[in-house]
C-alpha cells in the first residue's frame, strides 16, 4: 500500500490496529459505520455476548449487499451515458454524412 498508516480502531468494543493508506478521518469514518451495522444487529436480538461472529458476520453481509447495489447503480448510470455518448456520436455522423451529400 502506498503510504500505509498504522490506525487503532475500536469496533464493537474490541480494538484493532489497522495499517491502510486511508487517512484517520476516513478510518474513523468506516469504524463508526460497521459499529453502527453491528449495533443494528444487536438491537434486532441478536446477544453481543455469545453472537459475536454472528453480528460480524452478518453486518459484513449487509455492507457487501449495499456496495453490490451500489456498484450496480454505477454501472447502470455508465451504460446510461455510453449509449447517449453512441447516439450522440451516430448523430454527428448522421449530420456530417448529410453536409457532405449536400456538397
């Protein structure tokens, strides 16, 4: 990693050292919201005491279903642009095409 950083962290009342290129206010950023997906899980009923993995396990869950949702968003808004960027494109050809015909 270019530039790694050591961070400690605490998340889910256990601490962790990091190393990340990620500067402390982006970790601390990304700390608070596992905790804040850990805590939701711990208030559906799950025990932080012997569900631990459990908790963890599941808020990786639902963090890797937003990125994916995310990341098909993305995706959807660039195929959007390509195919306007293609009709654009096939549109100046169209226009050139008849200027030279007119010619």
């Amino acid at each position: 990693m270019p530039d790694s950083t050591v961070h400690k962290t605490n998340i889910f009342g256990q601490e962790y050292i990091m190393k990340s290129s990620a500067d402390a206010a982006l970790m601390s950023k990304i700390s608070n919201y596992v905790n804040q997906k850990m805590d939701e899980l711990e208030e559906s009923g799950l025990n932080p005491n012997s569900e631990q993995l459990k908790i963890a396990v599941h808020a990786c869950m639902n963090i890797a279903y937003e990125l994916f949702l995310e990341k098909n968003k993305k995706n959807e808004i660039i195929r959007g642009i390509e195919a306007k960027g293609d009709a654009f494109i096939e549109f100046i050809d169209d226009r050139i095409k008849n200027i030279e015909t007119q010619k």
